[in-house]
C-alpha cells in the first residue's frame, strides 16, 4: 500500500474533527491505542482509506498486540507502519504525518500524529504532545 494515499480536499478541517474526537476517549487497548485508535484513525480521515483495518480489534492488551505485531512479520511498531505508508525523514514531517518516537516497550515505537513543532500522542487520560525533535521516523500520510 505504501505510497498510494492521497489527502482528502478537505483533510484539515477532518485532521482537526479527527483529534478533537481522540482527546475525548481515554487509551484503551481494545480500541483506542496508538496504532489502530491514533495513526490509523487519523489516515482515514485525512484519506478515506483504512489502512489499519486488517490489525483493528485483534487484540485487547499489550501482550495481544506485541503478537499481532510479530505475527505479521514485524519486530518494531516503525516497521510496521513503513509498509503502510512511505517512510520520510523527520524533517520533512508536516501536519497530519505520522510520528515514530522510540520507546523501551517491546513495540520499539509508540505513535503519534506530526501538528508542526509538536506531536500528538496517546495518554491515560486522552492526548498530550511531545516535541517533533523526540520523533526519529516519519511516514508520509497521501
């Protein structure tokens, strides 16, 4: 699939409804985690395509999703989404991208969404930000 996305005419105005939406609903594993609940939910709004919809609701804790991960041939969370969309460095990254910032989880990677200098991510309680710089890979969202 990778590089066969194209945005939306009016995919700003759905990036905005989009992350409006995500910061009402706390982290959930079974539907709303980095991967399918952020990423995922965000290139389909900027897109019409759901890129995710093979890995949505096939788990429902970390454990579920480090083995859907492996299962589909993947060692890192990067990887992963580097065969869904076209890899970019960092700093080529604008709005509506997708943000790979290194972690110490088995998933090697937690996900968020390029918003210019800052990236939103997933927290307990809903969405917070983190500096575009923690990102170290990048994929190109159409």
């Amino acid at each position: 699939m990778s590089g066969a996305l194209t945005r939306l005419p009016d995919w700003r105005r759905r990036f905005e409804d989009a992350i409006d939406e995500i910061k009402a609903r706390p982290f959930d594993w079974s539907l709303h985690e980095c991967g399918t609940g952020l990423a995922g939910r965000l290139v389909l709004a900027l897109t019409g395509v759901d890129c995710a919809a093979q890995y949505r609701g096939t788990f429902d804790s970390p454990a579920g999703a480090v083995r859907v991960m492996r299962d589909a041939g993947f060692d890192n969370l990067g990887d992963m989404v580097a065969d869904l969309l076209p890899e970019v460095h960092v700093s080529e990254a604008s709005v509506g991208d997708i943000a790979a910032i290194p972690d110490d989880t088995p998933f090697g990677y937690a996900l968020g969404a390029v918003n210019g200098e800052r990236i939103f991510v997933l927290m307990d309680h809903g969405i917070g930000t983190v500096d575009l710089l923690d990102a170290t890979r990048a994929f190109r969202v159409g």
